[in-house]
C-alpha cells in the first residue's frame, strides 16, 4: 500500500498541473471503488483548482465549492499525461484541463476512493487523525506523554493514525530499526531519550524516502509513472532471513496487528 512519502511523492507531481487550473471536464469511467466515487464529482467541470495538499495518506484537491479527498488505497496512482494516449484497462477516472493535460486515476484493485466534500478538515477520514510526522506539533513531549500511559508495543502506537498520521508500516519498520527499539517493546517501558531518537528517526526515513521518490513496490508508481527508488536503502523491510546491515546477524519476522515485522533481536532492544 502506498505510503506517506509515495502520497507526498505523487502530490507533488501532479501539483504543478493542477494548481490553477480549470477544469474542462471529468469522465468517471468506474465509479465503484472502496466506496462510490461522489456524484458530485461528475459536476465539477468549469470549476479552478486552488490549492493540492496531503493530510495524511489522502490527497486534497480544493476546488471553489469544496474539495476532492483522493486515497490511493492499494495499488492506485495519479498520472500527469501531456497528450491524450489511449485508456489503460484500470484507469477509472479522467480529468481534463484547460492547459490540455489529463489526470488519470488508475487502480487495478480498486481499494482507493475519491469523495466530494464542502469541508475536508471535518470529513470523517480526516477530523480524527493526529499529527503529521514531519511537523513540530509531532515531538518528543507529546510523544512520550502518550507513550507513558499505554501498554501497547510501540509498533502499534506509532502505527496509529490516531496518534501520529502517516506512519506504515514500511517506515516504522526502518525508524524502529535506526532507534535500536524492539517493535514488541511495551510504549510505556521506552524512555524519553530513546523516543526522542525515534521521532527523529520517523521524520528522517520519512524525508529520505520522500527526497528519492517513495519506496519501490509492486504496484506503486508516482505520477509521471515512475517507481520510486528507496527499497534500495531499506535496513529492515523485506529482509527476513538476510543478515543485518550493522551485525550481519539473521533478520527475524514476526507479525503484529496482522502486519509483518521484521527486525534485529541483536541490534533492537
């Protein structure tokens, strides 16, 4: 499933197109998603684009009456063509604008969504989520504050968008890794300094990942139809069974919350 750094990745491609563009028209060719592409989508034609930002792991594009909210969900993406090419057997969704580029919206299993809405702040996959991790509101004190009253691994803590928007599991993985931290440890037994590090290591994988175009995988791609190229620096993610890149100990997995892990029981403590 694509990931904070993939979203940010394909938001900043497709920015660029969109911001200040009108639209001319949109052509939803499958509107059965994860959930229903919004009526109110296939009426947006003659409206500008104002403003493309993430929150998340969702895309906003904010037009003049209200805002789509765009998840890639699996194994979709957002592609910026400069001419018209023919229709590729999983692209769902066409916007057309008045510079002639198009938007297409491609997703073979069809898990992402795109919802209408007049107020994206409130919506209810949004209003709940808590910090994004490469902000100052994500710090160490509010951190451990939390930390120090729940039981939970810290795996699953800092896996909860609840807490802390945008971490998957890719990158908790590799922050976890870098801190040193055993992903099964409780988040009330880990320190202050120790979670100090990890926030600092959350907002640096996140940016690396970012800064190379997201993480390499089967079914992602950034909007100019490119993969990204991190899984090349990956310590931890995708390596059960390969010796660690510090110890060249053998990499174990385990699976939490149904999600696999995989970490170094000689490294992480």
């Amino acid at each position: 499933m694509p990931e904070l750094p993939e979203v940010e990745t394909t938001k900043r491609g497709i920015r660029p197109y969109l911001e200040g563009a009108l639209i001319v028209s949109i052509l939803v060719c499958n509107p059965n998603l994860r959930w229903p592409v919004s009526q109110e989508i296939n009426e947006i034609s003659g409206q500008r684009v104002l403003t493309v930002h993430r929150r998340a792991k969702y895309i906003i594009i904010t037009l003049e009456n209200g805002s789509i909210l765009v998840h890639l969900g699996m194994s979709g993406s957002l592609r910026v063509l400069t001419e018209r090419e023919a229709m590729l057997k999983h692209d769902h969704i066409e916007m057309v604008l008045d510079s002639g580029n198009l938007i297409r919206f491609n997703d073979p299993r069809r898990f992402g969504c795109l919802l209408w809405t007049t107020d994206w702040s409130t919506h209810r996959l949004i209003h709940h989520l808590g910090p994004e991790p490469l902000t100052n509101a994500f710090s160490v004190d509010y951190l451990y504050a939390l930390a120090r009253a729940r039981n939970t691994s810290i795996k699953q803590l800092i896996m909860d968008s609840r807490v802390v928007a945008g971490v998957g599991n890719i990158y908790a993985n590799e922050a976890l890794f870098l801190s040193g931290i055993h992903p099964k440890r409780a988040a009330s037994r880990i320190s202050k300094k120790r979670l100090s590090a990890l926030v600092d290591n959350i907002r640096d994988v996140l940016s690396a990942a970012i800064d190379q175009g997201g993480t390499t995988m089967r079914d992602f791609v950034g909007s100019d139809g490119e993969p990204g190229y991190f899984k090349q620096q990956l310590f931890v993610y995708g390596r059960k069974g390969q010796a660690c890149k510090c110890c060249a100990n053998e990499l174990k997995e385990i699976r939490q919350n149904g999600r696999s892990t995989v970490y170094c029981s000689y490294c992480q403590r």
